[in-house]
C-alpha cells in the first residue's frame, strides 16, 4: 500500500477532535475537516470508544463509535495474528516504552504500509520516524497541515 496519501490516526486524535478543552483540538477539527485517506485500527476505535463510555457515560461511547462510523476517509483495519506478533516484537524492541499494544499496532501498520504521516499526541507514535503532525518545523510538520494553515482554514 502507498502511504503517500494515508495518514494514520491514533486514539488521540480523535479525542482532541471531539474534545474542545484539548490543547490540539483547533488542528485537529482543521484535519479531519479536509483529510486525505485516514487510516487506524479496531483497537484505536476500542480505546477511544473505552475512554469516552469509562470519562463520561456509554451514551458518549456510543457516540464516539457514530462518529467513527460516519467519517468516509476513515478506514478502519482489522488486526490478526501477524500484526499482534509484528507489534509484540516493537513492545520488545522499545521496553522502556509505556506503549499500549494499541500503539504498536499502529507503529507497525505504519511501517507496512509507508505512512508518513501520524495524527497522534503520543510521542511514542513517532519511534519508528514517521512524523507527528502536531510537532511543527522543517520535515516533521504535516504537509496537510501547511495546505490548510495556507488556504486559510
């Protein structure tokens, strides 16, 4: 898969997305207002679903799983033996880590599919060097993000 026009989006994201107290929602509602092809992964979708029933109510669990099922360029990947096994072996590569097997999962969906781009607030996203979208400056700054801050959103 080309990675050029996917970005990979963690639970994070999505929560500064829905959570306007968040210091990256204003970025965030600016991407997803005009995304290129989003990818994330079932347990993205369960963490986020986990963190809105368990910090407010399942009402807002379930409303996060609406909005998940109604964003288009959002495509959500199952995860079997192979990706678990790819994303234990990142857990014992990065043991110092506080990663979540969530986030290894994502790192290595990343790499298998040559995603450039992460919409992530957890540094642990970027272990591997695919760019964060919310570090600014140079290469690491999400070309998105420039199209939009450019065409004035």
């Amino acid at each position: 898969m080309a990675g050029k026009s996917e970005a990979y989006v963690d639970t994070s994201a999505l929560i500064a997305l829905c959570d306007r107290s968040d210091t990256h929602h204003a970025l965030f509602r600016r991407l997803f207002s005009d995304p290129p092809v989003l990818i994330t992964t079932a347990l993205v979708v369960g963490e986020g679903h986990a963190w809105f029933a368990r910090r407010f109510d399942s009402t807002r669990g379930l409303r996060f799983l609406a909005m998940i099922e109604a964003m288009k360029p959002l495509r959500t990947i199952s995860i079997g033996r192979r990706e678990q096994g790819a994303a234990t072996e990142l857990l014992r590569r990065f043991p110092d880590q506080r990663m979540t097997l969530a986030d290894a999962v994502g790192l290595h969906v990343m790499q298998a599919r040559k995603i450039r781009s992460c919409w992530s607030t957890d540094r642990h996203l970027g272990l591997t060097g695919v760019p964060l979208v919310i570090h600014k400056g140079g290469a690491v700054h999400d070309r998105r993000v420039r199209q939009l801050e450019a065409a004035g959103r």
